[in-house]
C-alpha cells in the first residue's frame, strides 16, 4: 500500500466514527454525571455559575451539531435562534409572570418554528451559501431587537433584567446552586434526546442526507422535510439553551447576541469534534475558559494568544476533541487484550 492510501485509509476511519458511536460508552458517561452532581458540593457560586454557562453553551453547540454534524447543514445563524429563546424567556418572566420552568418549552416551540421556516427558503442553498445566509440572519438580529416597534416588549438597545429564580419548595441553597443542578437536568434530557434522535429513522435519515443527497433521495428519503426539520429540530434546542442563559446572565441585551457569539458557538462544534455529541460540552469549555487563559498571559495581546492557541488545537487535533477519544478507546482495547 502507497503512503498516500495509507492517509487516505486513516482518514476515512476516523471520519466513521459518528455514524457508529456519537456519544460516550454508560460506564463514562455515569463517571462524568456523577463528577456534575458533585463538583458543585466544594466549589464556590462563581466556579458554579461557569460550569451552569458550560452546560448551557455545549446544548448550544449540541444543537449546532445536530444539524452540522447529523444533516450536513452550515449555520452561522445560531446566536440569532439563541436571543429568540433567550427573550421569549425574559418576556414572559417579567411581563407576563409566567413562571421560569415553563418559559423554556415556550422558547424552543418559537424557535422550532423559526428555524422550520428558515429551513424552507435555505433548502435552496448549500455549502457556503447556506453559511452565508445565515450569517445574514445572525447579523440582521441584534438590529432587529432594536427596532422601535419591539422596545415596549424587549426593552429596546437597554434590553430587559431578569430574575433569578429561588430554589423551590424551601431547598436550602443559593440561587446558582439551583440554577445549575436545573439546567443539569435539562441538558441531561435534551442530551438524552439528541442521542436518540440520531440514533432514530429520523436521525438516519438525517446522516443519508449528510453522506451523498442524491443517493438518499433515490432511497426514498424526504430530502426537504429532514432538511427543514434539522434546522428546526436545531433552531429549537438552540431556543432552549437561551431560554436558560437569559435566566442565569439575568439579562438580555442585543448586543449580546452577535455574530461573534456564533462564531464562537461554530468554533466550539469545530473544537469538541464535528458529529461526536459529548465533544459540544468539550468545545462548550474550550470557548468560556481558553479566552480567559489567553487574557491571563497577556492582557494586551489575548486575541493574538487566543488565536495561537486555537491554531494550535486544530493543528495537533484536526477532528477535535474525538480525536482524543479514539485514540483513548484503541488504548484500552490494547490493554484488554
């Protein structure tokens, strides 16, 4: 075998994976769930309040994955569907008191069908163009919060402060401790879902599409419905994630929703490993804690230390975060033997 089949060989073997395993083996996947439930215990509210934006972040970039990684669809648009579900949270919180529970579902359904109508004019795009099209949506959102028109119910260029809930049923602990073990249980759900959802006719269908469009159409796939329902599917969780952002920032601005902020979520999906689910929540950390890794080495220069380390990353771990797993797996399938 030529050196250039062999690259081609180890190449395509890495690039198998998703289709056959996109999330962690139980036994990891309870090593991690425990380590959540009981870091919170010994560390302070701030470090707490860091690992409830990791969590809320990583079904941010999930959601990204789902659609990128699981139907093969660019976005550059999720930090617009992020601020829908973030201010369909705080409008019903502090202008209609409806409790913060039951403003997340409200979030996701608004963004579902958001991002289901996006899909259906974006059924016409692909590749570039598709990111191109929704980089103008995430452009355009920050403005159109500020239209007049919506100030009395977003608050305009001021935004809207929301409250932080208090822990129910006379629980005795603070505010982020709540927070966060609420927010657990909702990526746990959402996590749960998304696996299965990939791992369904539905999420099948999905990597049909993603592998070779044509050839899936041939085999009866609904090339448009999957499609659109990706994005909506996406759109929805995305809804979700900043239904509780809004809650734990306690405040929705719109400048807080730009096109950096998508990007960013783009890079954390890059990061954690394109396809492989549990790498959202790795990407997820990467893009919270690396800008203030790199601002802590050098404070007038922490893009360019940011940028160093990120070429870095993606030098040494072209497939993310996945890479390190794979290898991790054929180490212990080594010593097993």
């Amino acid at each position: 075998m030529s050196a250039v089949e062999d690259v081609a060989t180890q190449a395509a073997a890495v690039e198998a994976v998703p289709k056959r395993a996109m999330t962690l083996g139980t036994g990891t996947s309870l090593v991690v769930l425990t380590l959540l439930l009981v870091v919170p215990l010994f560390v302070k509210n701030f470090i707490i309040f860091q690992m409830t934006m990791l969590l809320i972040y990583g079904v941010a970039v999930l959601a990204l994955n789902i659609l990128t990684g699981g139907s093969g669809q660019f976005s550059l648009g999720q930090s617009a569907f992020y601020a829908i579900g973030a201010y369909t949270s705080a409008i019903l919180m502090e202008q209609y008191d409806v409790n913060y529970a039951l403003t997340l579902p409200v979030a996701g359904l608004v963004c579902f069908g958001a991002g289901f109508l996006f899909g259906q004019p974006a059924l016409r795009l692909s590749g570039v163009y598709l990111a191109l099209a929704t980089f103008a949506l995430a452009t355009a959102m920050p403005q159109l919060l500020k239209l007049g028109y919506f100030e009395k119910w977003t608050g305009g260029v001021q935004g809207l402060v929301v409250t932080k809930p208090d822990a129910p049923f006379g629980l005795h602990m603070s505010q982020d401790v709540w927070l966060y073990y609420f927010t657990l249980v909702i990526t746990v759900a959402i996590y749960v879902f998304s696996v299965n959802l990939l791992r369904s006719r539905s999420g099948r269908a999905f990597m049909a599409i993603r592998d070779n469009e044509i050839a899936a159409s041939a085999m009866g796939v609904n090339v448009a419905l999957y499609k659109t329902l990706a994005f909506g599917v996406s759109a929805g969780i995305t809804g979700v994630a900043g239904g509780l952002g809004a809650i734990a920032v306690q405040f929705v601005a719109p400048d807080s929703y730009t096109i950096q902020f998508a990007i960013a979520l783009f890079l954390g999906m890059v990061v954690g490993g394109v396809g492989w689910l549990p790498g959202s929540f790795i990407g997820s950390a990467f893009i919270i804690f690396v800008p203030n890794i790199a601002e802590n080495i050098s404070k007038g220069l922490s893009g360019a230390v940011f940028g160093v380390l990120l070429f870095l990353v993606i030098f040494l771990l072209p497939h993310g975060a996945r890479q390190i797993a794979i290898v991790g797996q054929q180490l212990l399938a080594r010593l097993r033997r």
